[in-house]
C-alpha cells in the first residue's frame, strides 16, 4: 500500500447530513478533486448521467424580403 497518498472518509449519518475527513497535508481543492472525479466515475459505472443544463431558448430566425 505504499502507493497511497491519502485516505478521505465520508460518514453518512441516518438524518442525512455526511461528514468528510481527509488528511490535513491535503489542500481542500485537492480533495474537492479528488472527490469529484470519483463521483464521476460513480456514475459512469452505474450508468448515471448527471443532468445537462437546459439549452436556452433561440432566437427565431428573422427572414427579410429584398424589395
């Protein structure tokens, strides 16, 4: 196991609310990341596909008449 950076921990408690722990030699962003991309391939493996935002309305396009 000599190839492990660090450990995050998510404990989920019975109303809902989790808790993350992670290393203090770990920068936030670092395991925001980290988290991140797990939970991407999370979802790949399960064949989840996070929502996509909505595509904005376009505009209806103007059509002129040359006189």
């Amino acid at each position: 196991m000599s190839d492990v950076r660090y450990v995050v921990n998510v404990i989920v408690y019975e109303d809902g609310h989790c808790d993350v722990i992670w290393d203090s030699s770990v920068s936030d962003e670092e395991c925001y990341e980290a988290l991140k991309q797990v939970t991407k391939d999370m979802e790949n493996a399960f064949g989840i596909n996070p929502p996509t935002p909505p595509t904005p309305p376009r505009k209806p396009p103007t059509i002129k008449r040359l006189k």
